[in-house]
C-alpha cells in the first residue's frame, strides 16, 4: 500500500511537535491509515531530515494505537521514506498535509 502523492491526508493525531509534527498518524479518503516518523537522532542532536511511513491499516483503532505505543510494538509495515521538505502542511501544521 502506498501513501498517496498530492492528495492532503487528513492529520488524525500526532506526537514530538517540532516546526513540524514529527510522529504523525495520518488518513487518506478510503480511510486508510499511515504513520509518518521523523526521530530525534541524539548523535547529530536534531531531527531526521525524512519521514520513514508505515501503512498501519484500515481500522481508527488500531492506527491510533500503534500510534500510542509507537516505535514499541508497532505493527506497521514500513513502505519507504519520504523528505520532510517533500510534505506540505496546512497553515496550521496540525490539520492536513499533502506529500508532493
């Protein structure tokens, strides 16, 4: 399953708020639902330049809590990464994005 390109994605919840949401859950139209990661990494002390997305499934529930207990026990499957440059967030960062 692949996120869809230029298509905004509803944010449903997100976690480490930094300029940008860096752990979010976001859903597509079909309600399919993904996580976006951006970490911390300590050895170059700032965030990761890319987002790796993980497909979480079909179900609010279950997205959320993979989201809840994300990275331990995620049950994500991992479908690549994407550079944080390459998402577009609404005006509030908080509500939408659209991966370009």
């Amino acid at each position: 399953m692949k996120i869809p390109l230029g298509t905004p994605l509803a944010i449903v919840a997100y976690r480490d708020f930094h300029d940008v949401p860096r752990l979010i859950l976001a859903s597509d139209h079909d309600v399919s639902f993904w996580v976006l990661d951006s970490p911390f990494d300590d050895d170059a002390d700032e965030y990761s330049p890319s987002y790796e997305i993980f497909f979480v499934g079909e179900d609010l529930f279950a997205a959320k809590q993979a989201l809840e207990l994300w990275p331990n026990g995620s049950t994500g499957l991992s479908i690549g990464a994407i550079a944080v440059d390459q998402i577009r967030f609404d005006d509030s960062r908080r509500k939408a994005l659209t991966c370009m």
